[in-house]
C-alpha cells in the first residue's frame, strides 16, 4: 500500500538521540489539562446528578470526577459534595476564597449545586484574563511546583522568561 493513498500526512520518525521532547510553557499546559479535568468533572456531575438529564442515574455513576467527589450519602438535600480545584489532574490549589479572604481548595455542596460551581470554575479559568489575576497568579505559582521535574531536580531551575524548567 503506497503511503501516498492514504491521503494523510504522515509525522516523520524522529532520530535517534537527536533533539528531545518538545518542551511547552508551564502555564498553557496546566491550564489546558485544568480545562480538560473540568470539562470531563462536568460532564459527570450531568450525568449523576441532573435528574432531568436522560442519563440520570446515581446508583450507577461513579462516586467522583477529577475536581468532584460524594463524601455523604443521602441528606434531606441529597448528597454532599466535595468540589476542588486542580492544577491540571495533579495537586489540588486553593482559589476558591472564602468571606474572610482566605484561599482553600476545597468546598463541600449540595448536588443541586456541583453543576453550577463547575461551571463557573471553568468559566473563570477559561476567561482570556485568568493569567492576570489573583486566582490565575496562584494557579501559575502552583503548577510551577506540579512541573518540577520528578528526578535530578538540582539539575533544573525554573525560568520566568521562558515559562518552563531549564538545565542549569
């Protein structure tokens, strides 16, 4: 089969021992993968907890998603639930602030409520101007920890002008 009929592009093998992984900036990347776990977290909380959806159906859903999970049963209210923010799927980061201006990162609701609080997470991390603020700042700082690479760390430090770890 010539390559040609199959009317695609075809990636060239890379050589060995030359260049390496393509390196992305720290913050799309986090921000990226945050999105995907969001959207993913939304479309559970659908699924398990909006009775109006066709595929309503708690007892066979899964008890959690990337930035939810149920940790009571059933309250007069429903259930309650975990809701967190995430640095990609990784480490959980405190944006959520609280009444008295503190940051956590984690709140418990109702499930009438994940839904909603879902989607505003994802309509604030997807807003163009997420990177400038406060919330975007601490998500920045904390997926520059998740980033660190996992072995020789000495080795790296992490360069603001190029958003990524380089050799030393």
């Amino acid at each position: 089969m010539k390559i040609s009929s199959l009317g695609v592009n075809v990636v060239p093998k890379r050589e060995k021992g030359k260049g390496g992984s393509v390196r992305e900036e720290i913050f799309p990347k986090y921000r990226d993968e945050s999105i995907a776990a969001l959207q993913e977290s939304l479309r559970e909380a659908q699924g398990r907890f909006n009775m109006t959806s066709g595929d309503f159906a708690p007892e066979a859903e899964a008890y959690g998603a990337p930035n939810w999970r149920v940790v009571a049963g059933n309250t007069d209210k429903g259930e309650t639930v975990e809701v967190f923010w995430k640095v990609g799927r990784r480490s959980k980061v405190a944006l959520f602030e609280d009444d008295n201006g503190n940051y956590v990162s984690t709140i418990r609701v109702s499930q009438g409520d994940v839904e909603n609080v879902v989607q505003q997470m994802l309509a604030t991390i997807s807003s163009d101007g997420f990177q400038n603020t406060k919330e975007g700042a601490l998500f920045h700082e904390a997926a520059i920890k998740a980033a660190m690479p996992p072995v020789n760390r000495d080795s790296f430090r992490y360069s603001r002008e190029h958003d990524m770890y380089v050799k030393k």
